[in-house]
C-alpha cells in the first residue's frame, strides 16, 4: 500500500474556458483527439503505485463522472484500490466562495478516514508526467512540512498569465507565492501540485476556513510561510497547463510536434483513458492527412493539415481543415473550409462553406451547433 492517498482537484481559481466550460469542467476536456485532461494527472497516480484517489467534482460534473466510471480503466488495483468522485454544493451567491478548502470541508469526514500518512494534490487540468512516489520520497527526505512541484519557463510574459508562480531562496526553499502579473519571462510556475502530512493538511483546511470564506488551500501555505518548511521540487519534462481557451488550443497543438510528443508520452509509462471498439480511420479516395492526429472512427473524404481530430468524425469531399481541433461526433460537409478552430461535440457544419479565425486567435463553434 502507497503511503500517500491523492486528491485531483478542478478547482482552479485560474482556470477559465469560455464556451467549453458551459458543458463540462475543464479536467473533462478533450485533449490530442482521444484522453481527456484528468487522464493524466489519474495515469500518473496508478503508474506511482498511489491506488486511493479522491477526485473533486464542481459543476456540469455528468460528462466527467461518466468518463471516470469506477476507476477500472486507470488500472487501479481491484482490491485495495479506490476511485472516489466527491462533490460539494456549489454556491449561487457569488463564484469566490467555491474554492478547494469548501470541497475539502463538505468532504473532511472521508479525508480523515484515509489510513495513509500523507496525502498528494494534484490538479486535474494540467498535461506533465510525474512519478510521486519519487516526489514523495524526496519530500520525506528533504524533512519539508509540505513540498510543491513546480516547471521553470522563460515566456511568462506572454503565457501562465494570473497562474501562481514560486519564489525560491538558493535552497529551493519557498519565499513567497504571488500570482503571475506577466512582468519577467523566467518563472517557477506552479503545478498546483503538493505533497504534506494528512494531519497537517486537515489543519490547514480548518485554519484556512476560520480566516477566510473564500480562502483557497494556497492562501493559507502563503499565510504560513514563517511557520512552516515549504520547499519547491522542480518537474522537468514536458507542462502545459489549461487556464484559457487559447492556452487549451496550444496545449493540444504543440504535440502535433513529435519531438514535444516524445517528452511527454513513453512505452514504460502509459496514459490511460477510455476506449472504443470503432474502426480505424477510413481514407476515402480524395482523402489525405498531414501532420495530424485522427482518432478511430473518422471518415476523411477531405484533406486535413496540422489539425487533431476526435472520434466519429465525418470530413466530407472537398472539405479543408487546417489548425484546428474537432472533438468528436462531428459532420463538416463538404467543400468546407475550416481555419483555426476548434469544434465542439455533435457540430454539423452543413451550410457554412468558410469559417477561418486570424492564427493568433482560434474560433470557437458551440456544442451541437449546425451551420
């Protein structure tokens, strides 16, 4: 048995994807044509050994509750393993009182029942791999009261924007947390990723609480910095996080280059996620695909480029999509020309002939639209 039992959180203060997020929480998005954004922080877990797993559902939860199902396919062990979804009564008053430490406080009866000693969190809208039973044990080593996972970059300027960023002393201790005002390009973004004690964690989310309504699990390790040891553990490797939409559209494209791809998937350690008995992609004469990537069940009778396309898609003859991401169960007739996009679910794009968006800003088509 791990000595950690994880908590995956969509609770993101930061994270804000208008349209997609009208349908489901960010950590059940789509992502490179076929897993969804919560496989990976679920498929890092199970391949660290950590088989307890509370994940945290906000609002519209449908859509990931029925992707998740009992956990079986993250291959969490049958016997001592466990997947639980939790939810917490989201408030109509005001969106700022829906953070993490309310979840973790609707919740705090089946956090105190964990037999485990420490307790890993781990957001549900960000794409790295991880091994935690290596960050474990280098927070155990290390003495910390609390260890978080970081990435350093050099574009903050124009990235992570309002994401938080570590402060470190020479000792990879933590100085300060403060959010990313987009002033210096070299910063140690965090992965909203930490490690501590279970009582300790149970302390802080009662602190947090009697402080502040709307106080967040980082307010608080902020609060207490003097007091506690909070050391930073740097990931290396490829991160991308989703906070907006452009930010999940670029996540998505920057693996269609094989060399980012490679950083990210390996044969020793697997990415799970649902599966699907459809056939493989039928090329049509006339049909073509260019650096792209194209879930099962797909019928291209057109020519696709640079793009990433979900399950069930129909590209009718003559149709053209270039840079764009169609998630699945779609129909684009044809002669369309499609640009910069991307295209929710059960879209049919019927009428429409032209629908290109400038390259520094892709368009968005709604869920079940026809045009």
């Amino acid at each position: 048995m791990s000595r950690a039992f994880a908590i995956v959180n969509s609770y993101g203060r930061h994270t804000d994807v208008k349209g997609m997020q009208d349908y489901r929480p960010v950590s059940a998005f789509m992502f490179c044509g076929r897993y969804r954004l919560i496989d990976f922080a679920l498929s890092n877990l199970s391949n660290s050994g950590i088989d307890r797993i509370q994940v945290y559902v906000g609002q519209n939860p449908r859509s990931l509750a029925e992707h998740l199902a009992d956990g079986r396919i993250y291959n969490l062990n049958a016997k001592r393993g466990k997947l639980q979804l939790l939810f917490n009564q989201d408030s109509n008053e005001n969106d700022i009182y829906n953070t993490d430490v309310a979840a973790y406080r609707a919740n705090l009866d089946i956090i105190e029942r964990a037999k485990q000693p420490y307790v890993i969190i781990t957001p549900g809208y960000m794409v790295f791999r991880q091994n935690f039973e290596d960050f474990l044990q280098a927070h155990i080593d290390s003495g910390a009261d609390i260890t978080l996972l970081y990435h350093k970059v050099n574009n903050a300027k124009e990235h992570y924007r309002n994401m938080n960023i570590l402060n470190l002393n020479r000792q990879k201790g933590v100085k300060s947390i403060e959010n990313n005002k987009g002033t210096a390009d070299e910063r140690n973004i965090s992965m909203s990723t930490l490690v501590m004690s279970k009582d300790l964690f149970i302390s802080l989310i009662n602190k947090a609480a009697k402080t502040s309504s709307v106080y967040r699990l980082i307010d608080i390790i902020n609060d207490e910095l003097e007091n506690l040891d909070v050391r930073g553990y740097q990931h290396k490797g490829h991160f991308a996080a989703v906070y907006d939409f452009r930010s999940y559209y670029g996540a998505n494209m920057e693996l269609l280059d094989v060399d980012e791809a490679k950083e990210l998937f390996s044969d020793d350690w697997p990415f799970y996620t649902q599966t699907t008995d459809a056939a493989p992609v039928h090329y049509f004469p006339g049909g073509k695909a260019h650096h792209s990537m194209i879930a099962n069940g797909t019928h291209v009778e057109g020519v696709i480029e640079n793009s990433i396309i979900g399950r069930d898609v129909t590209i009718m003859k003559g149709a053209y999509i270039k840079n764009s991401i169609i998630l699945g169960h779609d129909l684009i007739g044809e002669n369309a020309h499609i640009e910069n996009q991307v295209i929710d679910k059960w879209v049919k794009i019927i009428h429409a002939k032209e629908i290109v968006a400038p390259d520094d800003d892709p368009g968005y088509i709604r869920r079940e639209d026809t045009l």
